[in-house]
C-alpha cells in the first residue's frame, strides 16, 4: 500500500510508521475497552482525537508533496487524487478532498496548516476553511483566521462554519452572490411513477424562507393533531417527520387552491417569516455576527436559527404588504428582555429564546427551535417567574432529563450566567463528590466563559 517511491524524508516516515509507532498503534487498536471505566474511555478518546489530527496534518503535507512532484503520474499513470482513493480504497471525492485541502492549506492559510498540525482543530475544520479561500480573499483571510480557529475551541461545529463561510464571502470582492438574481436557483422537478411522484428541486431568497416557515408549521400543526387523536386512540401512530412534511405540502397546496384570487373576500398572498436583524456589532458582542467585523455591507440578516440571508431577500421580506414586526428589548450583551406572570412564554417571549438559545441549548445537541420547550430554571411553581432570563430551550429528551435528575442538586443543573446565557452544571461525580462541576457553555454559545468580562 501506498507504494510510489520518493526522497528520503517520505521513506524515513514509512519507516517510523510500520515500526515501533506503527506497533503502538497496532497493540492499542486490540485493548479491551470493556475493561476500562467511563473517564479513561473519555481521555483516551481525546487523546486520539489529538493524535488524529496530527496524522491528518502529516498526511496533508505528504499529499501535497507528492502532488507537486508529480510522483503517482510517473510510477503509477494516475493523479494524486485517484491514486489516493485506489490504494486506500477511499471515495473519489473523498481523496479529492483530502488534497485540494492540504494544497490549500499550504498555498494560501499556513496559519490554519499550523492550527491543524498542533491540534488545535481538526481536518473537517481545515477543509471548511480550504471550501472557502480562493485567491481573492487568501489574503484578507489569513488575517481573520486566528479569530476564528480560536472560535472554533468553543462553537459548535455547524454554526462556526457558517460563520467561517460568511466571514470569507464578505472578504471576497466578488463573493457577494444574490441569491435572488439567480433565477435558475429556484428549480422544482415532477417525476410520477406507478401512482407516486418523486419532487424534488431547491429554492431561493424569499421563496425558500417563506417555504421552510410555511411547511414547518403546517407540520407541526399536523403532529399536535395526530398527538391529540393519540390520546383517544392509544394504538395510533404518529407520522416521522419526514412523512408529516409531505402532507403538510400537500395540504397547503390544497388550502391556496380554494382561494379565489379574484373574490374580495379573499386576501392576497403576503410573505410570512420571522428574521432577526442585528442593527449594530462589536467583537465583545457574542451574539453578533464575525463577519460584521469584517467589513459586512449593512446590518447582519439572518432566520432565527442564524442562516445568513442577502440583502435583497431581507428587502422582500420587510416590505411585505403586512408585516408584524417583535421590537425586543436587548441587554448590551445582545439578551432580549421579556417577563410574563403566566406560564406560558407569550409569543415574543418564545421568539426571544430562540434569538439567544438558537434551538435545544444542552451542550452538544442543537436541536431545531420547532422541537424546544421553554424550560423554567427556577420552577414557576416554587416561584419562578416567566422570563428569559429564567427560561432555556430544550428538546423534549433533555427537558426530561433535566427535570428527573436535578431534583436533590446533584444531576444536571442550569444557571444564567453573567454574560445572561444558560450555563450548565454536570452532575456530581459519586467517586470524586468533592470535585469542582465545572460549567458547560450552551450549545450555541460563542464563548467559552461565563464571566461578565467575557462579554462586557
């Protein structure tokens, strides 16, 4: 495997590898990890997370050496890519990958190269920032990137990379893409077979916003139904999600078909959205956008679970024929402020947690907004009230969660922290009861700590 010939330096690691390293590898791969107890399976998986990304750092340095040397042309008649994925038995694309970031790394962001060769991030992070650098912005970009690899420390994984997407458009002179002047975008297939019909397709700016809101709650309208009818009819299954967007496709189609356009009894289409529009920003605002420090054309737009919009597609959906516009009260730290004595949150209260929480903010999860309850901190029957700074979104399994093990203070726990974000308390270890539980940021939480200077 892997047998191109080369110089020395490429033969002296072939030789470190099948030896002594290679033989560690070989014995740890045959541990019986039945035997150990929960941390030291903990610290043994981040200590190979580590020394995978060492390995990912060296493999894309060889890579691009061997491509520059043209080295698998002259001994196996193949480019470096495909004789990547025939003798490792990858994927085309998947090799393809694997080069075209090493060389990006190495030709453009070496500071990235750098962060991955010493751990500080791993290779899905590196091909993010090898996706988006091109000549335009490499320049702009190795300047942004030490904020951004230093964010990527304490941001979960799906939102540094928008951030990191659109922090290299806004560097990109020629990156500002409109999606709306894209007509093509905006394309819808109808296939029909033996009764069925397969759709498929995609959308753009406006369209795709309103489509997504509509779709989403009609979706959920249905499962509250099927919910209901459950509780009279025990042995009724409820749809998958999958199966309940299909129906509420089809039934808002049929709802518009018994619109008459032309009756005055009928009122006319008007975009139905929510977006969040963050006026102004600054680098100690963890809620504000990192492209808006880079020089962004305007205020930031975005939907509520932070997907950028461009500016014309902001344009449509403000200048809609009705618009109902939630003006929410903010801290400096960019918190919205809301109180109820009910307990139900209203709906503006509803809208400012997911403005701050993003979806299901248990360290780790993410899940959508749609599927979050609002949970009272401070239980509003023992008192608390119904706020957001005692609130927290939460999906159903960990609302649960939280509920059945923070009952005597020694499960999970959540406090609102200076910087007015949920933080959570892991439960208290039984073999060490004395140990400090040290605080865990939320899922969408840009920063790592909760001390008021992190973000005053």
């Amino acid at each position: 495997m892997f047998d191109v010939g080369g110089g020395g330096g490429i033969d002296e690691l072939v030789a470190v590898l099948a030896g002594a390293a290679g033989e560690s590898l070989g014995a740890l791969a045959h541990v019986q990890v039945s035997d150990l107890d929960d941390a030291v399976l903990a610290d043994t998986v981040r200590a190979l997370e580590q020394t995978r990304r060492l390995l990912d750092a060296t493999v894309g340095h060889v890579l691009a050496e061997l491509h520059d040397r043209q080295a698998t042309v002259h001994s196996a008649r193949l480019a470096t890519s495909r004789w990547l994925a025939r003798e490792a038995n990858l994927p085309q694309h998947s090799a393809m990958s694997r080069l075209r970031t090493a060389l990006a790394l190495r030709d453009h962001l070496p500071v990235v190269d750098d962060a991955l060769r010493t751990g500080r991030i791993g290779f899905d992070h590196a091909r993010v920032f090898a996706e988006v650098v091109n000549d335009r912005n490499a320049a702009a970009l190795v300047h942004a990137a030490p904020e951004l690899i230093d964010a990527a420390a304490h941001t979960a994984f799906a939102p540094w990379r928008d951030d990191v997407r659109a922090v290299a458009e806004v560097l990109d002179p020629d990156g500002h893409r409109d999606p709306d002047t894209d007509l093509p975008s905006n394309r819808l297939f109808l296939s029909p077979t033996d009764g069925l019909v397969l759709v498929r397709g995609e959308l753009a700016g406006d369209g795709a916003v309103c489509a997504v809101e509509a779709i989403e709650a009609k979706t959920d309208e249905l499962y509250l139904r099927y919910s209901r009818d459950r509780e009279q009819f025990p042995d009724l299954k409820i749809p998958p999600r999958s199966e309940l967007r299909g129906l509420a496709l089809v039934e808002l189609l049929r709802q518009a078909q018994g619109i008459d356009p032309s009756s005055d009894a009928s009122r006319g289409p008007r975009t139905d959205a929510t977006i969040v529009i963050h006026p102004d920003a600054h680098r100690s605002d963890p809620a504000s956008p990192p492209e808006a420090h880079h020089g962004a054309d305007g205020p930031v737009v975005t939907t509520p679970d932070g997907t950028r919009l461009s500016k014309s597609t902001a344009a449509v959906l403000l200048c809609a024929a009705l618009a109902h516009t939630l003006v929410m009260a903010v801290t400096e730290h960019g918190v919205p402020i809301a109180e109820s004595d009910a307990y139900q949150p209203t709906r503006a209260q509803r809208r400012a947690l997911a403005r701050r929480d993003g979806g299901c903010t248990f360290p780790g999860c993410g899940a959508k907004v749609a599927w979050c309850d609002a949970h009272h901190i401070d239980h509003w029957e023992d008192g608390g009230s119904t706020c957001v700074d005692n609130g927290v979104l939460l999906c159903r399994m960990h609302h649960t969660m939280i509920h059945h093990t923070g009952i005597h203070h020694t499960g999970w726990q959540i406090v609102i922290g200076h910087d007015r974000h949920p933080w959570f308390i892991p439960p208290a270890d039984p073999d060490h009861p004395n140990r400090t539980r040290q605080p865990l940021r939320s899922n969408a939480r840009r920063t790592l700590t909760n001390e008021a200077t992190a973000a005053a």
